[in-house]
C-alpha cells in the first residue's frame, strides 16, 4: 500500500521480490529459495527462483512532486524532486522434484509433481496471488508459458518445470537542486 513514504528503487526491488517470494512459498506450502544458494542435497519438492530482471522501464517520464525544503542549520532553500516510476521486473521461478518412494512407501513421479506445483503457483499468479500482491502495491501483469527445464543432476535426472513472471512495482528516486533566487540578466557598463 502507498502510504506516502518514499520508497527508493533499490528498496523497491527488495520489497516486491521478498513479497513475492514469501506469499508464493506460502501458496505452494514448499521452500522457495534463490537459485544460487541452493542446497544440493535438498529433499524435494523445492522451488528455486532467479531474477530475469530486476528493472524493466516502461519509457515513462515518471510523475515529478516538487517541494521546497530548508536546510535548518543555514535557511539555504532545496528543492527536493521526487520521481515515481512503475517498472516492472521478471521473476523466472522452477520447481524441482525427482522419482523416489515416499515415507509410506507409495512412488511418488517426479515429473507430475513439478508439473502439478508448477501449475499450481502460475495458477495462484494469475488468480488469488494477483489479487493479494495488488493489495501491497504490486501488480501481477503476466505469466509466461509453463515450460520443462528437466536436466541431469549428476547421475539422477531431476523433474524441473516453471515459468517467468513479470510483476509492475513503484519506484521512487530524489534529487536535491539548489534554487537559484536572484539572477543578473544584464548588466550595465
């Protein structure tokens, strides 16, 4: 929600990805981790995710606020630009599983099981997830095609689909300008 605090891109992008992550993880009830900080050994099913990319611009300008601002200290005068912008970002989330015998003993198919997560978090994108990372401020704008991203781990072959999903979020940068309060524009000889 926009509560009129400003919030700088980097912060932004921190925000929309931790929101992301953790409202996901809570849908699909499995870890969802950074690809690169992987646990090899991990117990599957588990979820990995890796940015595409962080900051796409739309093109716009941006909505410009400015305000005069006073230094206390010298009463020198500021103007403080605030520029709010609503890139997006794309997140590529995999989910991985592999064929073994569950506790009871039943087989469990790795290759349905990520299949089934898969669809079920792209599902909960375009649905319910949608709606609920819309009340903090973000917003679901597509989810590409649910793709098999299956490999060779070692000597067993892992069960992997997923998708990428691009998600528009606020951003905010300021800039300080001095103002220019007398100015000479001619001079007499």
């Amino acid at each position: 929600m926009d509560n009129g605090a400003i919030i700088t891109m980097d912060q932004a992008i921190i925000r929309a990805r931790n929101l992301v992550v953790s409202k996901l993880a809570a849908a699909v009830a499995i870890p969802v981790r950074l690809s690169d900080e992987q646990d090899p050994e991990a117990p599957p099913p588990y979820c990995y995710y890796s940015f595409i990319s962080p900051y796409v611009p739309t093109g716009e300008f941006g909505n410009h606020t400015r305000q005069v601002i006073v230094d206390p200290e010298t009463q020198t005068k500021y103007i403080r630009d605030v520029r709010a912008e609503y890139p997006e970002m794309i997140l590529s989330f995999t989910f991985c599983s592999r064929n073994r015998q569950a506790e009871k003993g039943e087989e469990i198919n790795g290759e349905t099981e990520a299949l089934q997560l898969a669809a079920k978090a792209a599902g909960w994108f375009v649905q319910e997830g949608g709606f609920a990372l819309s009340m903090d401020g973000l917003a679901v704008l597509r989810v590409n095609n649910l793709a098999s991203r299956s490999g060779i781990l070692a000597d067993e072959y892992v069960r992997r689909w997923g998708f990428d999903v691009a998600i528009r979020y606020k951003a905010q940068t300021i800039r300080i300008d001095g103002i220019i309060e007398r100015v000479i524009t001619k001079q007499n000889k």
